[in-house]
C-alpha cells in the first residue's frame, strides 16, 4: 500500500511503512525521526507516535 509524503505540498508515492519521501524526511531535525520511529516501533497509534507526528507538523508549517 502507498500515501502521500505526509509534507504539505509534497505529492509522492510512498510506502505505507514509511512516514514521507526521503527527500523530506532528511529535511527533518534527527531528534524527530528518532522520536517518530521509537514511537513507530511501539506500535503506530502509540501516544509517542502521535505525539512526534503533530510536533513534525508543526515544525512543517514553521518551516516551510
């Protein structure tokens, strides 16, 4: 199964498994991506999870 890149704005295919395009995915802060992924590996609607993802959010529109 694909999505979307979960950046705003940003239409490619990705695989389910993974959050967004690896282009916007290196843009990300490192403590993000860690915090994103230790969440992923708790299980993908942990609260660590959920919470990354609003905070990758945020920072998007911050810096886009």
């Amino acid at each position: 199964m694909m999505h979307a890149c979960r950046w705003e704005g940003c239409d490619r295919p990705v695989p389910d498994s993974l959050y967004c395009c690896s282009y916007h995915w290196f843009r990300l802060p490192a403590t993000m991506r860690t915090a994103l992924w230790n969440g992923w590996r708790k299980g993908i609607t942990s609260r660590e999870y959920i919470d990354a993802h609003h905070q990758i959010q945020h920072w998007i529109e911050a810096n886009k």
